[in-house]
C-alpha cells in the first residue's frame, strides 16, 4: 500500500501544523485534520487562524482546499484514508484514579474506537499524542475488539517533538523522527510507509525505527530531559541570588562544555506550556505505579522546583514593594507561556497573577497574542473568583498603556518586543519608586538602574539607589520615627538584617507604647533615625491619635506580672494591649529579649493568608523564616509552598486527630489528647503563640486536652480556633487557653467554645470556670457569655433563684455569677446578703441590651465523656 490519503484526528497545536506541512511536503497526498470542535474547524478555514505560528499561515493558505482539508466530519475522513494520526489531547487527568498526575487517555480511546467502528478497510493507526508506554497495546486492544471482518490495524508510536513558537521549523527540520513499531512483518511494512512519507524531507538518517514502547517512552523522556534542565538552572538563581553570582554566566560557562551545550539554560519565572509538566507527571505516575518510588520522587523533583520558582519570584515582588501590593498597579507584561505563541497553558503568568490577585494588587496586562477572552478565563479558573478578576484585572492594548501609573512591570514572557521599549518614557510615567521584576532576564538592567529603576530579576536585585544615592545611616540603637498608615510614629529599632544585595537593609520597629502585635519590618526609607537632641515624641502627636484608634491608650493602667502572663491565654477578641509591668522580672527580661523579634510575619494555612502577631518558638530555620505554610488539618509546618504540596499528598488527614466529640451542621468539635496526639498538640501551641503575646505552654502537653473547633465542608474539618483544658485541674479551670484565629473571629466563635467548655462541665458534674486572671477582652467575652446564659435562667425561673441554683444549671462558679450579675447592676448587699433584685421589665430591659450568641452549641450533638485519669 503507498499512503495517499492521510486523516488526522485532532486540529490542535499538534495536528493542525503537522499536517500543513505534510500536506505543504507532498502535495500528491490529501491531508484531512478532523475535529470534534467545530468553531476550532471554522477558524482553520478562515483568515485568522486558531493558533499562531510564525511560518504558518502561509502554508496553510496555500495548501488549503487543494491537498489540505479542516473538517468536522470525522467518520469520512477515517473511511477515506490509508493512515490516520491520533493527535488528541492527553491532559492530566482532573478526578479519578491518577488524579493529578496520570494522562487523561480518554480522547485517544474515543478516537481508537470511532476508527475501529468506522473503517472499512484495513489502517495504518499512528500515536502522535503523547502518551504513557504501552499506550499503543491498549489502542491495539479497542481497535481489534471493535474491528469489522477483513479489516486490521497496524498501530505505530511517532511522538511529536515539536515546539511552539518554532513549529513549521522544528517540522521541516526535525532533528529526528521517530517511528515505534512492532517487530512483525505488518510492524515493519507500517513502519516503511510512515518513513517514505516523511522521507521526502526529512534525511534517512534521521528517521530512527524502534520498539513501540522506547518510542513512546523517548517522548516523555525528552520532555523529562528539558525540563529538568531548567529546573536545574533555575534552582542555581536562589543560590546566585544570597551569593551575587550570575546565573547568566554560570550559564555561559556550563554550556560551553560540549558535553552539557548551550540550550534549555535559560533562567527564568518558570517553565510553562502544556507539555512539560503534564508529562513529568505522567512519568513520576508510571512510576509510582510500577514502584520504583526513587525514580519518581527524582523526576518529581523537577515539577517540585518548577513550582518553587514560580512562587520564589512572585514573593520577591511582593516583599520587595513593602510587603504588600494591595491596590497597587502592576504592568504584567506577557501572559502566553513563552514568546511567540498566544498558548497559556500552564503559563507561569497565570500563577503569578493569581498570586497578586490574591494579595489585592491591581494588574494591567499586555500580551501580543493572547486572546482577552483566554486570559480571563485562565484568570477566572485560577482564582475561582469572576467579580475579583472583574474589578482587578485590565486588559490593555500597549505596554506603554500598562506601564502607565503602575508601581512596577512584571515581565513573564520574553517576547522580544518587551527588549525595545522606550524605557526612559515609561519610567515617567510611573509611580515611585519605579520596579521592574524581570522573570526571564531579558533586560538591559544597567541602563534600567541608570534611568531610576529598581530592578529585581530572577537572581540579583539591582536598586538604583545604591548607586546614585549616599545611604542614609540608620543605626540600631538610638531614637527612631517609623512609618506606619502613612505617618510617622516613635519607635524602637531591635533588629535590622540585610534584603537583596548586601548594601540594602530593613529594620525590625517597635512602635513606642504600643502593642507589639504591631511590631514589624520596614525597608530603610520608613525608618528615620532622630538625633538625640530632639524628642521623638515630640513631632507625632497626630500620629498618637491615630493609634488610639485602633488601640485602646490602657497606659494607665496596672497589672500585675502574673496577670499580665496570664492575660493573653484568653484571646477571643482582636485587639490586646501592652502595658509594663511595675516589677519584671530577669526571666521575663530575657525571654522578652529572645522573642522580640517576630521574624514569621505571615502563615498560609487552607485558603488563609495571615499577617501574624507575635514570635512564635517554632524550631531551627522555620523560626527564622518570613513566612510559613501550615497544613490545615495536621498543622504540619514548612517553610516552603512546594514542601506543604508534597505533605499535603501524603498527609492522611483531612480534619484535626482524635475523636470528634461534637458534630452539628457545619460545626465540629474534634478532642486531641496531648499524649496521644503529642505533636499535633504542641503545634497548635505553636500556631497559637502567634496570636497571643505571652503564651508559655509549648511542648509539655500530655496533661492537657484540645478542644478544636472546625467549619466543615466537602474538602474536610477546617480548623477555627480551640481551647485547652487541663485534664486534671485541682482549681476547676474548664479553659486553659482559648485562641480564634484571626479571620474568624467577631464571628461569635469565641463565645461557641466558651459554650462548649461548660457544656463539658455539666458533664463532669462540676462548677468551674476559664483561668484565671483574664484579660479585659478575654474577660468582655466570658461576661457577654455569662451574662446571656445567667439572665436567660432568671428569666425563666418562676420562683426565686439563689445564686447556688444559677451556678448548679449553668456550671458557672459562684464568684463569676456574683461578678457578673454586679456588672449588670442586678444584685445588692442586704443584711449581710448578696441579693440579686431585679423586676422582670429590668430584666427584659438588660436582656434587650445584650447580642445574643450567633452559635448555641445542640447538646444533642455531643459525643463526650469525662477523663477518667486513671487510665
Ligand atoms: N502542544 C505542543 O506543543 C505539543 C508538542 C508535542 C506533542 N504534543 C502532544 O500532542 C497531543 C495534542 O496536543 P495539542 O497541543 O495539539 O492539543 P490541543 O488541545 O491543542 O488539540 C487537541 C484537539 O483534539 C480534539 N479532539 C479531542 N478528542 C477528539 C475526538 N475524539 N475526535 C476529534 N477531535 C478530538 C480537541 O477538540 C482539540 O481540538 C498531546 O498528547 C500533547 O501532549 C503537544
Ligand atoms: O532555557 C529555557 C527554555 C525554555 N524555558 C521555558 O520552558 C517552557 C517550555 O518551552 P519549550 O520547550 O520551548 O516549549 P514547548 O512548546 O512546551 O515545547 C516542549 O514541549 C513540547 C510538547 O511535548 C515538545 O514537543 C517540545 O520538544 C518541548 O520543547 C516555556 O515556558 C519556556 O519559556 C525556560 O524557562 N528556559
């Protein structure tokens, strides 16, 4: 049989430039692609074509309706041809077995099957997709078990090595062809009638026949191969970055060895494109499945590093602008996954956008080819928020548009066009300082520093400032004013530590006389020394009152060491206070001095991004880290977001260990025993410390219990808050330490664990109340709890109520009520006596006054039985 008619299933990137330049090669063979797609089979018969290929639009117009046919009709162009191409997609599958990781073989086994029911005469079958080995044995499979009488398959492996951008190129001049067959006689006469076709261009030499099986695992390997150069190269910028080598001349000088060659060394953002990791993936699957889990973990390290990078880069843009990019612009320039192409498929632009996004950052994109429709629906998908991308995102039409008023240029693709702006016009048009992040080194970053810019590239930080500036001194010891919402306030320095390059610098403040939960770091420019004859407290007196406002002045008041150690475990409420102590002590000196300084700044725990408070104790480097990312459901710690994916694929948990003891509706309440579950414990004790300036329990847990609090969804039990309890408390304390994590609190959870604690001491039979002394806020919430609860017994107690009666109903102890109900004005000495004496209006009128709980805890639901501590 000689091939003339060749049917190509699959108008994408692969099928549609393959067969242009078949049908461009032989011009006596008819060239039909096929697609299920029929708005994709339009745009092929039209002026714009679907995708774009510099070289490509030629040949397709002049090939097109002559030996070259788009078409939807696929049953046809199979019962016409001599051979058929699978050139379907072969994504990573999203759900089911292999999730994640494993391809997605569907389309090729729909396509097997439609050629075996449709075909009439015998076929030449061959895999261009790319897909795992032994793909062929199954396609084999569905083709023979569906075949009809006197007909057969030959199936062949010819994995395509194209790039895009370089397409019509890497077609007409590939560096090799291979063709997988079987070893039979049909095996081999397939094979020589795939060869004469792509003989006719391509030289003999470079036609490579092989097992099915090595062609289809070449593929993946190949891909394997480049991307881990990459990888390689970019994992080196972080080093280049903290030792001021270059990576471009590391890389210079790598390629130069023969051995190793030039190509595939360019650092960047991150590699994208819908190839690389799809079939690194697919690899590391394979496998895991045939358990060799070193050569998985080994290639899997390539995508870990990918992710790394990405992420490294998008963090360095958002610490370099004060840590924060919140309604700030920034001209994201490029958005495809590379230059030349509109294709955004796992475009490292998407990641980073996603990632400002979330921060609140305002992004203008430029991109030369990019479809506006793509780009917000890649947004869309990413950040699952369509009103977000709305109000966040503008599409512009020039990168000089973009530029215009932003705070910095992000370049994510290395268009060539982005290499031959106007730079200096731009920089003008710009806020300041003026940053230009660039992702892919493609800049002239000297003559962008000599214009103004600060330039941070993928390696080295570059800040003009250093150059055409003499640097003011900062000195760590001495008085201080320090910036804060826009104006200036007294202030400490404690630490300062090197950012970037060596000459750069940003201090740890503590504002004077106020909470240290506001203490932070500042880059160099919001800190200003005050020369000791001037007072700082002198030119802020604006400021003062601007602080007031967020925290209450309590510098009157006095507490003692004790209270002032205890006043923090109760943390219900947002705000908090610092006031000194009259007496502190050496040990309290030294542990304030060990941890003033809060280097986390910020954790990612679930979907929750959260500035901190406090320094936490959190061991070795992970202490010293900016930030940390924490499994929700273990609270598994790491200091990097590709360490927390790699958990997250091992860890067994999808809610806190140990038992739930209360389930109603969405609200679940899970008992940790800090024994049994010893490490989870002392992490939350670390997540707590966070939170609460003066917590001391860390690491000896065993005698106490959790009580976490979680809102529960499909994906699992989200963690809120929590209390301890001590599992033997010889005073009666029911709450040892209660803390709501900061983006659920005033959402009346507090006041739902306090709810539950007593319900725990109604079971155990005992009156009993939180430790004691509490703080004023920690206090508000027990007394909005105790006085809810208290006036509603009253309320609906028909005869009189002693004070013993409300303690035994409620487990409130004796002294909390009397506090309480003196609070509320309800109670007076007579004789001798506590009386509470109130009218029922009184009372209605007081219930009035109080917010009644937006969570009651359905006893119904809970599942708990006192410690019995002789076990
Ligand atoms: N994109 C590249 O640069 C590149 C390079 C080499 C290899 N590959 C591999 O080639 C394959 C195709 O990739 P692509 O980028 O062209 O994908 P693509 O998504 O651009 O195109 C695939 C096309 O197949 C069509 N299709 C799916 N099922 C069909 C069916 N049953 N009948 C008819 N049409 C069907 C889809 O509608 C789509 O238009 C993949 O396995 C990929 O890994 C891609
Ligand atoms: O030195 C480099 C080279 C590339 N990239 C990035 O790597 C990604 C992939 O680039 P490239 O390989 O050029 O593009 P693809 O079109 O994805 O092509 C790859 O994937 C195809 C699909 O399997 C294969 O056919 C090709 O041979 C293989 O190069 C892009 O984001 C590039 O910007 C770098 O960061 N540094």
């Amino acid at each position: 049989m000689t091939v003339k008619n060749i049917c190509c299933i699959g108008a994408g990137y692969v099928g549609g430039p393959t067969c242009s330049v078949i049908a461009n090669q032989c011009h006596d063979i008819r060239v039909t692609v096929v697609d299920i797609n029929p708005e994709r089979i339009a745009q092929w018969n039209s002026d714009l074509l679907p995708i774009y290929e510099p070289g490509l639009d030629e040949i397709v117009f002049s090939r097109r309706n002559k030996n070259l046919f788009f078409s939807t009709d696929v049953e046809t162009a199979i019962k016409e041809a001599d051979l058929i191409f699978i050139s379907v997609n072969t994504p990573t599958k999203t759900c089911g077995e292999g999730k994640g990781r494993a391809a997605d073989m569907r389309y090729v086994e729909e396509s097997a099957r439609t050629i075996a029911t449709t075909a009439t005469s015998s076929k030449i079958v061959v895999e261009k997709s790319t897909v795992p080995v032994k793909a062929a044995e199954s396609i084999s499979k569905v083709l023979v078990a569906n075949q009809k009488d006197g007909v057969s398959f030959e199936v062949l492996s010819n994995p395509e090595f194209l790039a895009e951008g370089t397409a019509v190129e890497n077609l007409v001049n590939a560096d090799r062809v291979l063709i997988g067959h079987n070893e039979t006689p049909t095996g081999r006469a397939a094979f020589r009638e795939l060869r004469d076709i792509y003989m006719r261009w391509i030289p003999k030499e470079r036609i490579i026949g092989m097992k099915t099986w090595s062609s289809e695992l070449s593929k993946l390997a190949s891909n394997a191969f480049l991307a881990q150069r990459i990888s390689s190269i970019n994992s080196l910028t972080a080093l280049c970055e903290v030792t001021g080598a270059d990576v471009s001349e590391v890389a210079y000088a790598i390629g130069h060895d023969r051995r190793i060659g030039p190509n595939f060394l360019e650092a960047s953002v991150g590699f994208g494109g819908s190839c690389f990791q799809k079939d690194i993936l697919n690899l590391v699957y394979m496998c895991e499945r045939l358990s060799l889990r070193e050569v998985a973990a080994y290639w899997q390290q390539v995508v870990d590093m990918n992710e790394y990078q990405k992420e490294r880069f998008t963090k360095k843009i958002i610490e370099t602008m004060f840590h924060s990019v919140s309604d700030k612009s920034l001209a994201i320039y490029g958005f495809s996954f590379k230059k030349n192409t509109g294709d955004t498929r796992e475009s490292p632009s998407i990641c980073v956008c996603k990632r400002l996004l979330d921060e609140g950052a305002n992004l203008n994109i430029y991109d030369p080819k990019v479809m506006d429709k793509q780009l917000i629906s890649d947004l869309n998908r990413v950040t699952c928020n369509q009103e977000k991308v709305k109000r966040l995102v503008k599409i512009c039409r020039d990168p000089y548009s973009a530029a215009k008023n932003s705070h910095a240029i992000v370049i994510c693709t290395e268009w060539d066009e982005f290499k031959k702006l106007k730079y200096e016009d731009i920089f003008k048009s710009m806020k300041k300082p003026a940053y230009i992040f660039d992702g892919r080194k493609i800049l002239d970053h000297d003559y962008l520093s000599r214009i103004g810019y600060e330039v941070y590239t993928i390696d080295t930080i570059r800040s003009n400032r250093s150059k055409n500036k003499t640097r003011e001194s900062t000195e760590v010891s001495g008085k201080y004013l320090a910036k804060r919402n826009d104006e200036w306030y007294p202030a400490e320095v404690i630490q300062k530590r090197p950012v970037q390059d060596p000459n750069t610098f940003e201090y740890y403040v503590h504002y004077t006389n106020c909470d240290r939960r506001l203490d932070r770091w500042l880059p160099q420019e919001e800190v200003k020394f005050i020369p000791s004859s001037q007072d700082p407290e002198e030119p802020a007196p604006a400021s003062t009152s601007t602080i007031s406002a967020i925290i209450p002045d309590i510098s009157n008041r006095k507490m003692t060491r004790t209270q002032k150690k205890r006043l923090d475990e109760i943390n219900e409420s947002l705000m908090d206070t610092e006031t000194e102590p009259q007496e502190i002590s050496a040990l309290e000196e030294e542990r304030k001095a060990l941890t003033k300084v809060k280097y986390i700044t910020e954790i990612r725990i679930g979907k929750y991004l959260i500035d901190t408070w406090y320094f936490s104790p959190y061991p070795d480097e992970y202490g010293k880290s900016a930030k940390l990312w924490i499994c929700e459901y273990c609270l598994f710690y790491a200091r990097y977001a590709v360490s927390l994916h790699l958990h997250e694929r091992e860890c067994e948990f999808n809610n806190p260990p140990g038992t739930e003891v209360y389930r109603s509706g969405a609200i679940s309440i899970y008992e940790a025993d800090g024994r049994v579950h010893k490490l989870y414990c002392q992490n939350l004790c670390l997540l707590a410390k966070l939170f609460l300036d003066h917590k001391t329990l860390f690491f000896d847990v065993e005698a106490f219990k959790f009580y976490v609090l979680c809102v529960v969804d499909m994906a699992g039990a989200h963690i809120v808050g929590f209390f301890s309890k001590e599992k033997d408390s010889p005073d009666c304390f029911n709450v040892a330490c209660l803390l709501v994590l900061p983006p659920y609190q005033k959402h009346g959870y507090g006041r739902l664990l306090i709810a539950f604690s007593y319900e725990l001491s109604k079971l155990e039979g005992i009156v009993a109340g939180p430790e004691t002394p509490l703080s004023d806020l920690g206090l508000l919430a027990y007394r909005s709890y105790w006085s809810w609860v208290l006036l509603q017994e009253i309320y609906s107690s028909d005869d009189e109520v002693s004070i013993t009666d409300l303690s035994f109903r409620t487990s409130i102890n004796e002294s909390d009520i009397l506090d309480t109900l003196n609070w509320l004005n309800l109670v007076k000495y007579l004789k001798n006596n506590y009386c509470i004496c109130v009218t029922r209006e009184t009372l209605l009128n007081v219930f009035k006054k109080l917010k009644p709980p937006r969570f009651f805890i359905n006893t119904a639901a809970i599942r708990w039985y006192p410690y019995d501590n002789a076990m």
